[in-house]
C-alpha cells in the first residue's frame, strides 16, 4: 500500500467522523420533529400522565423503538459496509447482527425511558402533563434518543459490544425481577422467570434470546481483534469464536425452551451455557498466550472465584442456587468484559501498512550504494550520509508517530 493511499484514508476516516456527527444530529431532529406531529394526536386536551397504560412512559417507549431502532440500524449498516471483511460475511450473518445489536441497543433505551419516568411519577404523584407540553418533552426525549444510539452505532468495537450485551442483560433481568407476578421465584432458580403467564416472563425470555444473538456478534468482533495479535494462531482465533457462537446458541435455547416447556432441554442449554463459559475461562490463558500477563492473573482470579461459589453452596450450604446463578453471570460477564476490552487494546491492524512503508523507506535509506571515492571525499560523503540517515530516521518516527496518534483518534 502506498503512502498517498494510507493519507486517503485517514482523510477518510477524519471526514467520517464528521459525517457521522452530522448523520446523528440529523436523526436526532428528525426524530424530534416526527415526535412534535405525533404528539398532538396521541395526547388528550385534558392530559396525560407520566405512567401508566397510555401515558408518557408507553408513547415514547414506542418512538424510541421505532425511531431509535431506525437510528442505530442506519448508523451500523451505514460504518459495517465500508468494511471489506463484512461484506464478504453471508446475508443471514449480516442480518443477524444487525437485528440482534438494534434490538438490544433500543430495548436498553425502552428500560431507561421507562426507570426515569416511573421515579419521576412516584416524586410528582398525581402530576398529568399537558398536551403542549407532553408532546415538547416527547420531542426531546426522542431526540436525543435517536442521537445517543446514532452514535453507539456509529463507533462499535468489541469491549463496547460486550459492555452492551451487559447492560442489555442486567436491565431486562433486573426489569423482570421488579415485575414478576411470583414474589418468592428466587427461592428456586433464575428460571422462574419465565414460566409465569406475566409479561414479565415474556420479558425474561426474550433477553437471554437477544443476549445470545449479541453474544454470537460479540464472538466475530473478538475473533477479529484476536488476529491482530502476535501470539494467537488462527485456530485459536477460530477456537474462540466456535465456543462463544456455542454459548450465544445456547442463551437463545435457554430462553426459547422455558423450565416449564421442557426441563430436559432447559437444563441441557443451561448447563452448556455454564459449562463452556467455565472451561473457556479456565483454558483462557493456555490459549492466548499473546495477551498481557496482568490479564491472565486476572483470569486466574475470577476462575477461582467462580470455584468458591459453587463450594459455598454445595458443600457449604451458605445460599441457594439462585445465588449461584446470580453470581456466577455477573463474574462472566464482568471477565467477557475485561476479555473484550484487552484484546480491543491490541496493535491497531491499519498501523502496520504505514510502518512498513516507513521501515522500507529508512532501509533504503540506511544501505547507500558502495561508490568508489577518494579517501577525503568518502569521509565527508559518509559524514553527509550519516546526517541525512539521521534526519530520515528523526522523520520516519515523527511521521509514524503522528500517523499513529491520528489512527488512535479516528478509530
């Protein structure tokens, strides 16, 4: 690759960046404007409060949804497609990514739209919004909506996706748990949930759906970040990918065969799901050996911390199964975090073309032609030569190091 063609694309990657901040503020006032003509026909002239069935909370659910869906989809297909490796992935591939990450970025802001005007109606009981000003604050609540999911759209890596697929979980775990019709389900497992005929369960399920449809994305982006490493072969690269696609399958099983559907097959994709998630991180520092040893001591950790769990409930007796299962996700998720976010930190793969370029340029450089000389002139030709290696070198790493800055930033 040439050096004109690795400025091409930095001037890209910096227009880019502009581009998707118009892209968000863009979305964000079309948004507001749907909003600000939807308003008045959904809102009644005698108002409307902040909870309920048809209130604040339940209309703009709907509009973040929607609107908000439309934003992210947009922003990710629109990044994804200039990304060779991508387009090359099947149609079905393409689409479960899309659908999966859009589905778990605007249920995320459903959750908070729905927290915040709850506590708000529960310090102002009584309150009923009028239609102007409902339908106002609708606008901004949509809009910036549609701008935030705009831009997590636009700048997804691995750590990010993984941080999103923990939150997604928590809040729809925790959601269910506020709401389940069975005030007494954690006195047998996690999988109470979602038996019950509530929405609440219908709630439960569908998130360990969607967090497995993530957990299969989340499983190309890390297998992608591994192979920038220098320590990780491929069939390690390709060994990680096969186990998280086996986990992310097996949350989609958990939550479409529900404990009361058929307890066979329940158990069978929770302990898959447990299981593979133990074995990949106790294998997890034989594997890649490439990664930062504060890593692997941190995996050491966490698989040991893992262990006292199970053995304060099954010989210990100090808590029940559902303590085990609440336990045990939040350390994976919180090491599946951690993981992303080390192996994000590797060398950045579009540095490499420019320090070749550069290291190729200073070889020609350092080795000169032999020429035939008298002895005065070949002194004072190897003092210049040696000035002019020193300056190239002096520039070679400026130049890298101002292009790695540059990369740093746009990426």
């Amino acid at each position: 690759m040439s050096s004109e063609s690795e400025i091409v694309v930095l001037a890209r990657r910096v227009m880019s960046h502009r581009t998707d901040e118009a892209v968000g503020q863009s979305g964000a006032i079309a948004a507001a404007a749907i909003s600000i003509v939807a308003g008045p026909f959904v809102f009644t002239s005698e108002g409307i409060p902040l909870t309920g069935q048809v209130s604040m909370a339940t209309v703009t659910s709907v509009l973040c949804v929607v609107l908000g869906g439309i934003a992210f989809a947009v922003s990710y297909v629109r990044v994804s497609v200039q990304v060779p490796a991508w387009r090359s992935r099947p149609l079905v591939w393409r689409i479960r990514d899309t659908a999966g990450l859009t589905l778990a970025s605007a249920s995320i802001s459903v959750m908070a739209v729905g927290a915040a005007y709850t506590t708000f109606q529960r310090a102002f009981q009584g309150l009923v919004v009028g239609r102007i000003t409902a339908t106002l604050l609708l606008a901004v609540v949509v809009g910036v909506c549609c701008y935030t999911l705009s831009l997590i759209g636009h700048h997804l890596s691995s750590s990010r996706v993984a941080v999103l697929l923990g939150c997604f979980l928590g809040a729809g775990v925790f959601a269910s748990m506020l709401t389940a019709d069975n005030p007494g389900w954690w006195q047998s497992n996690f999988s109470a949930l979602g038996i019950s005929t509530a929405s609440s369960a219908s709630a439960f399920n569908f998130t360990v759906v969607i967090a497995g449809i993530v957990l299969t994305t989340l499983a190309d982006y890390l297998a992608s970040d591994l192979s920038r490493w220098p320590g990780v072969t491929r069939t390690v690269d390709r060994l990680v990918r096969v186990v998280l696609i086996i986990i992310g399958l097996a949350l989609v099983g958990l939550g479409l065969v529900p404990v009361n559907l058929s307890r066979v097959g329940h158990d069978i994709f929770a302990y898959t799901a447990l299981v593979a998630f133990g074995v990949f991180i106790l294998a997890a520092p034989v594997l890649l050996k490439g990664l930062p040893s504060s890593f692997v001591v941190t995996t050491g950790l966490f698989g040991g911390l893992l262990l006292v769990i199970v053995l304060l409930w099954a010989p210990g007796g100090r808590y029940n199964f559902t303590a085990v299962e609440l336990l045990s996700v939040l350390l994976i998720f919180a090491w599946l975090t951690l993981f992303a976010r080390t192996v994000g930190s590797g060398p950045p793969r579009d540095t490499a073309p420019v320090v070749e370029v550069i290291e190729r340029q200073a070889e020609e450089i350092v080795v000169p032609p032999v020429q035939s000389a008298p002895v005065a002139e070949s002194r004072t030709a190897s003092a210049g030569g040696r000035g002019a290696v020193a300056v190239a070198l002096v520039v070679g790493v400026v130049a890298g190091a101002v292009l790695t800055r540059l990369l740093e930033k746009t990426t």
